[in-house]
C-alpha cells in the first residue's frame, strides 16, 4: 500500500485506512436512507436501478454455470444476444459474486455495489493527488469531489456511470510504471538502468475499468491518451516504455475483446435506434451547468427555473458546485512560463532542489492533460462538438446522450481542485507538505492551514448534501408474487410472458420489474427492458393489446413454437407461461374478473394454473390442428348439435383424459374440464350438472349451473366456436366416487336434453359417466 500513496511504514498505511473509513461514512450520511433499506429499495427510480440489479444477477448467474452462453441473456426471448442491448457491467459482477453467493438477494447486491462506488473513488483519487501533490489534505479534498459531487447524487440510478473508481488507480499505476520503467538522471548525468517495471496493478485496473461499461471505457482510454501525449512530449515516456505500454494496451485489447464482440453485431441496429438527432435532442443547454437536482438540499430548489426549459431531462442535472471549479481555476493560474521553462527542459532534481519556490510536483505534465481533458469533456455536452466528433468517429455516438461527457470531465476537475487546493497550502505555509514520516523538516503550524481544510470540506458537502436520498420500494425475493415462486418450483427450462407487455412508444420501465423476477428461477422471459428495444417488442406488444382477442391468443401460441436455432445450439420450443396482472395499466380489474378473465380461460389455447395473489398464470397450448378432430365423446340435443368433443380428469399424481395429449403441468386441485362445441347457437340457456356417483349409483355430491362459472351461457354461443369448461373438484368429494355423471338440462322445464354417445346411440337417462379407475 505505501508504494502507492508516497510513503514508507505502517503509519502511511494505517492513515489510509483511517482516510478509507471517513469516505465510507461520509458515504453512510450521503446516501441515507439506502444502508437501511438493502433489500427493499433503490435510489431515486425503478429503471436502470432493477436493470442494473438484473444485470448484476445475470452476469452472476451465467459466469457460474454457462459462461459461454453470457450474452444470451434471458430476456427478449427467443432473441440471442440480448445482454449486448444494455451495458454488460462485468467486472462489477465478477466482483459482486461473492455477495450474490451470501445474500442471495440481487437488490442487495446492486445497492452495496452502488454503495462501494463511492468510497473507492474517493479513495482512487486519493492516492493519485497524494502521489502528485504531496499532500494529504489537497488529495483528501480531490477524493470528496470526484466522489461526492453533485452530478454523482444527480445520476444516482445509473450505475454504469458511477463505478469509475479504478480510473485514478489506472493513472496511478501507470505513473508508476512511467517512473520505473524510464531512465532517470543521476549526478553526473548519468543515466542509471532502471528496474524492470511490474504491468499488473496497471493490467489489472485498467481491466476493470474497461469492463465496468464502455462508457466508462471510452473515457478511460480518453483520459489515458491524452496523459501519455503529455508523457511523450515532456520526455517522461522513453522508447523502451512506450513499447511495453503498447504491448501492456493490446493485452487488455485482447482480453477485452471477446466482451465487445456481441455489440459489434449490434452496431447498425442501434445507430438506426439511436439516431444522431435523437442524442443531439439531449444536450446540454449553457443553464444546465447551474441544475442541480430537485433533491439536493440547498441548490435543488435554488435551481428548479433552471430545470424548466424545454426539452430539459434528468441527464442535463449538470451542477457540479463552485468550489470545485474555483479551486480548478487556481490550479490553472500556475501556469506560468517559469513552470513551463523546467519542465520542458525536464530538470526534475533541479525543480525538487526548489521546494521552497516550486511545489515539486506541480508540473504541466499533470495539469497539461487534465485541462485538455476537461475542455474536450465539457465541450461534447454540447451539440456541435458532439456531433463533430461523431462524424469524426462515428464510435463515439456509444456515449448516446452528450451530457454523459461530463464525467470524465469531473475526473478532471477533481483531479485539477486538488492540485489547485495544493498551491493554496504551500503559498500558506511556504512548504511543500510532505507525508513521509522520515521528514524532519516539519511545515509550519498555524490554525489557518486547518481551518482552510474544514471550510472547504463544509462547502462541497453542502453543496452536494441530497440526503435523504428519494428511494424507490420494491420487492425482494421473498415478497414476490407467489406466481414467481410456482415457477421457480418447476423441473426443466420453461417460457414466461408477462401481460401487460410494455414496449416504445409507451414507457417500458415497469417491464424491470419483469426482469427482476425472473431471477428466481431464470426462466426465459419473452418481455424485456434495455437501452436498446428490438423491432420485435412493439409489434408484439401490438398484437397482444387486445388480450383476450383471437390476434392476442394467436401471437401467444406462435410464441410456444420456434424453430431450432443452430447458431446457439439450443432448443427453443419451452413450455410457456402467461401470467397476467390485471392490476395494472392498461387492464381494468374490474372488467378483467367479470368478463376478460372468463374470455379467456374458456379458450383451449390457454389452462388456467391458478390465480397468485390477484395475478393469474396460464399455459399457453401450443397450436395443434388435429388436437379435437376424433368424434365427439358425446353429443347433445335432439339435433345432436351440442357436442362435448373431449374432457380431461386432472388429479394431483395423475391425469384422466380423452385427448390423445394433453401439453400441461399438474394444477394445484383436481379439475373436470369439458370441451364443448355447438354447430349452431342455442336460444335456450342450457344447465350443466356433473354429479359424482358411488358405484350403486349413489349421488355423493354435484354441481348444477351455467358453463364456464355461469359467465358463458349456452345462449351466446357461436357457432363452431370450441369452448374450454373448467369446474374444481374437492379431493373429498372425489375419495368418495366411483364415477361422474354428465349432462344438460333445460333450467325452466327441469327436462334434459338427449344424449348420445360417439356411435349414436341414446344414452341411459341421457347422461353420460365417466369412470374414474384412474383416478
């Protein structure tokens, strides 16, 4: 650890951890009251926070069981490549397994995650400004601002935007490298061999921050570019260096690849998606500088005329405060030609000989590209540039809404803030403040130096203070609609769509929810929410708006049909589930259990599994033309138009069926369905009566009343139409009975209608019994 902070002993390392511990509890107090609600809440909204949640699950899931099928996320179903429509976050997950593994909770996972981000850049940033300055309270004050900034309370829901904390170790490790692996000049002149640098702390942080989001990665190689520029032009960058760094970036190239490849195949689909037009839409306006969020403390309502402009969005909350850019500024001011004179000339022993004029540290080969960075940054908010870079190239467009470019701008700024806090405490004490516990030329002890210190620290608190942070309650695991937990329950792979399905033009964010679920058993899920919707969503979406409607039931059964797809080896043909919410926008609950619920669980494509909790769950029956064309097992009427086309016995452990077929699970009760057809409509509203018999005939119970719970008369009726007629049986009812006895009957007249069996001939008492041997 004290190789990288400067200083040698355990008092370096053990005031690391103290300075560690401080950014954690300042993130406790900034983010209340998120500790408190791990299981049951995520920041500020439901969208990309249960995205993120279910992409933190996914990776975790498929990493430790199908690490090839990764991309073939479980959403959109049958679609492949579906992880590869949102950030793949895989170096946050691969991290997070340990914690998937313990809680088994994915809303706990994501919000410690999101939780870590925080100190661990304020503890990144940290070591590098101490590393440059010297200084540990100028590097304590960069840490709280590239953490702690308002825009990072701003983009609380969006954690592929916040876990940017293994960029300052990157930068570290290679200034590291940079001094190893280059000569430096000894007395003399003589230029000493230097040692052989180690690659992996570099390796291993730049890894994991090129995989924490391309995002993130673009402005990583961005900001590490333009400090090698800086590098190769002051002569800190020998050719042996610059080599072996090359060699180090095509390793992380290479390894970075295989995850950048599914996107690849996706490019022209998300540009035709995402049209230029549509980001320059979302750029930043000049006043979106000065808006903060609505919840931040003091400047949220200090600033809502700010938030009214047209076209205003979330994404262009840009405030970053004034301390920050001020302390900036300072920084920028030493810029002076002096400065510039000893750097050129890279007389690094001569500027370190002249502390007491020249903080040692200060030189333009760090302030250099942290202004350029923070220009360029700051410059691609806005719509001309952006759109100049992206006919440049055209890659960059993957940062889809400009505002986002303010990120690595905040790297810069915080980076430059500390530097700028730096001079302030040197031109304070005239003294370099060195960390090393082996000085003993101590600076000068006054009370202004940590006075200066705990103002600043107050002011950007409270310019970022947005506790309590607006939570969004959701459920966990264990609270989930207990349809999710019948599901998860089930032995093999099974297919799961979810009414209503919500889909572009309309809002899709309450499809995460979907996706939340489906981490219980990570069943294949026909709905999805991404930042990128296939053109297959909103057709289908379409085609179900009708639900129960014939083109609904119809756009259901083709989904339990697909081909084999041989470029994923995998069978598609699942067994699929509907589960419908009634509850929610668009369906009517009222209108749903008085007519839509009847509408459709009288229709063969779909069996009724149960009703969870005010949900209802179905199988969808995948189409079979010859499923009904054996003769009637009865018919019905002196006409003999009524015909009873099949029936099936479903008990717990066993099934009693005249289909030659029958594509179900076991329900959870024991059900008699009747499956009726009328080649003409009946005036007349027939009553069904089933009774269950003892072998001598016995009636030991029954059940008289209109088909399908008296919510299908026979009398409506359409001609041809197949109608599905379920009735419950009660176990002790069934214990008792040797057989059922089936018929119809005229309500008025009491009389019942002529039975006959498949052959024609008239049943006894014009009832038709069904033995129950194998029940």
């Amino acid at each position: 650890m004290s190789r990288f902070i400067g200083g040698r002993g355990s008092r370096v390392g053990g005031r690391s951890v103290y300075i560690f511990a401080i950014y954690s509890l300042l993130t406790l107090l900034l983010t209340h009251p998120l500790l408190f609600n791990l299981t049951t809440a995520v920041p500020n909204d439901i969208g990309d926070p249960l995205l993120n949640t279910w992409i933190l699950a996914w990776d975790s899931h498929a990493l430790l069981t199908d690490p090839l099928n990764l991309f073939n996320a479980n959403i959109f179903y049958p679609l492949p490549n579906t992880l590869a429509y949102s950030e793949h976050l895989l170096s946050t997950a691969l991290l997070a397994i340990p914690l998937q593994l313990i809680t088994a909770e994915p809303i706990a996972v994501y919000n410690l995650s999101l939780l870590a981000a925080f100190p661990l850049a304020a503890f990144g940033m940290y070591l590098l400004i101490l590393r440059w300055t010297h200084c540990r309270s100028a590097a304590f004050i960069a840490g709280l601002i590239f953490a702690f900034a308002p825009y990072r309370f701003a983009a609380i829901a969006h954690l592929q935007l916040l876990t940017f904390q293994w960029l300052p170790l990157t930068l570290l490790s290679l200034d590291l490298y940079l001094k190893k692996g280059s000569g430096v000049r000894g007395q003399g002149s003589v230029l000493n061999q230097p040692p052989t640098p180690n690659p992996q702390p570099l390796l291993i942080f730049l890894l994991l921050q090129l995989l924490a989001s391309w995002y993130l990665a673009l402005y990583t190689l961005l900001t590490l570019g333009l400090y090698l520029l800086a590098a190769f032009f002051t002569r800190r960058l020998s050719r042996p260096a610059f080599l072996r760094l090359i060699f180090l970036f095509l390793i992380s190239i290479f390894l970075t690849l295989p995850f950048a490849w599914p996107y690849f195949s996706l490019l022209d689909d998300l540009r035709a998606a995402r049209p230029l037009s549509l980001a320059l839409s979302l750029a930043a306006a000049p006043t979106d500088f000065a808006a903060a969020a609505p919840f931040n403390q003091l400047f949220g309502p200090l600033t809502g005329a700010m938030r009214t402009r047209p076209g205003f969005t979330e994404e262009n909350t840009l405030f970053i405060g004034f301390v920050a850019p001020l302390l900036a500024l300072i920084a920028l001011l030493r810029f002076t030609i002096y400065d510039l004179r000893f750097t050129i000339y890279d007389l690094r022993f001569t500027i370190n000989r002249l502390r007491s004029t020249i903080p040692p540290s200060f030189t333009i080969h760090h302030s250099l590209p942290l202004l350029a960075l923070l220009l360029l940054s700051l410059s691609l908010t806005f719509p001309t540039p952006y759109a100049a870079l992206a006919q440049l190239i055209p890659a960059t467009t993957i940062i889809r809404v400009p505002p986002r470019w303010i990120i690595p701008a905040l790297f810069a700024l915080a980076a430059l803030a500390g530097i700028g806090y730096a001079r302030i405490m040197y031109h304070v004490s005239r003294v370099t403040c060195h960390v090393s516990p082996t000085t003993h030329h101590a600076p000068r002890t006054t009370l202004l130096r940590p006075a200066i210190f705990i103002l600043t620290c107050a002011l950007l608190l409270t310019e970022t203070f947005s506790a309590p942070l607006p939570l969004a309650s959701v459920e966990n695991r264990a609270s989930l609609n207990p349809a999710y937990h019948w599901l998860a329950e089930q032995r093999g792979d099974l297919a799961l769509i979810e009414l209503p399905l919500h889909s572009a033009p309309a809002p899709e964010y309450p499809e995460v929810k979907r996706l939340y679920a489906s981490t219980l058993g990570w069943w294949s899920l026909v709905n999805g929410y991404s930042g990128y919707t296939p053109p297959r969503q909103p057709i289908l979406a379409q085609s179900l708006a009708g639900f129960p409607d014939p083109t609904a039931i119809t756009a259901l059964q083709n989904l339990t049909f697909q081909p084999f797809d041989f470029a994923q080896d995998k069978h598609s043909n699942l067994p699929t589930f509907l589960l419908v919410h009634p509850g929610e926008v668009p369906f009517d609950r009222s209108r749903w259990e008085t007519v839509d619920r009847w509408h459709a669980e009288r229709n063969p494509a779909l069996w009724p599994v149960g009703a969870f909790a005010g949900d209802y769950l179905y199988q969808v029956q995948p189409p079979a033309p010859t499923r009904f064309t054996t003769p009637p097992v009865a018919t019905f009427g002196q006409d003999q138009t009524i015909r009873l086309l099949a029936y099936n016995l479903s008990i717990p452990g066993s099934e009693h069926s005249s289909l030659t077929s029958a594509s179900r699970l076991t329900p959870h009760a024991s059900r008699f369905t009747l499956y009726w057809q009328s080649t003409t409509s009946p005036s007349t509203n027939y009553t069904l009566f089933i009774h269950l018999r003892a072998a001598d005939g016995f009636v030991r119970s029954q059940a008289d009343g209109p088909p399908v719970s008296g919510h299908y008369p026979t009398s409506a009726w359409q001609p041809d139409e197949i109608i599905q007629d379920i009735h419950p049986l009660l176990e002790t009812d069934l214990a008792q009975a040797d057989h059922l006895a089936v018929g119809l009957y005229d309500p008025v007249t009491g009389h019942r209608l002529p039975a006959f069996d498949a052959a024609g001939q008239r049943l006894t008492d014009d009832t038709l019994l069904i033995p129950l041997e194998q029940k």
